[in-house]
C-alpha cells in the first residue's frame, strides 16, 4: 500500500489517534508546567521569602544552595520522564496506521539536518 492509497483524514479523526494526541498534549503541558513552576520558584521566593533560602543546613551550604542545585537533578527527571512517555507513544503510533500502511515517510535533505 503506497502513501497515496492512505486515507490520512480517517487516521486523523479516529478515536485512538485523536486519544493519543491528548495523552502528548498532556504529557508536554504537565511537565512543562511542573519545569517551570519549580525553575521560577527561585525567583519567587528570593522575591518574597529570602528568609527561606539563609536557612543554614551545614557549614557554608544553606537551603537556597541546595534548592538551586536540585534543578539539575529534577531537570534530568523530566527529561527521563518525558522520554519514556515519548517512547510509549511512539510505540501506541503504530497501532492506528491501516493493515499494510508504512508509516515510514521520506524525510527531505533539508529536514534531515534539523532531525536531532
């Protein structure tokens, strides 16, 4: 079956399609949503709780240190996070193409090298 024998516009407004574009949204939107809250939470509570972060927890560490330093850490689990839910996904992808249907679409030079 070539891709011209397709009929995208059923795939497009099937139910299992239109539930896995939800279920991406959704992913994206929440952990975008949780990345930001906890990256200008910094920001905030400098603004308004500066007290909080010269709580000392050790010689020369107080909590602000440790706070700032725990994005790192929490960056990285989002991004596993996402990756794995991505990784679901892609793998659901494949159950909503047509019997037969290749779900492999030539990519052109140009958008090759924006691929990765």
């Amino acid at each position: 079956m070539n891709d011209a024998e397709i009929d995208w516009d059923a795939i497009y407004k099937s139910e299992r399609f239109q539930q896995l574009a939800r279920r991406r949204r959704n992913t994206i939107v929440t952990l975008g949503v949780l990345a930001a809250v906890y990256y200008f939470s910094i920001p905030a509570l400098i603004a308004w709780a500066p007290d909080f972060f010269r709580i000392r927890l050790a010689p020369g560490i107080n909590l602000g240190t440790l706070f700032a330093i725990s994005q790192y850490p929490f960056g990285g689990v989002i991004a596993y996070v996402f990756l794995r839910r991505v990784a679901t996904l892609d793998r659901a992808v494949t159950t909503i193409a047509p019997v037969g249907a290749s779900l492999d679409v030539p990519v052109s030079s140009r958008e090759q090298s924006h691929a990765f």
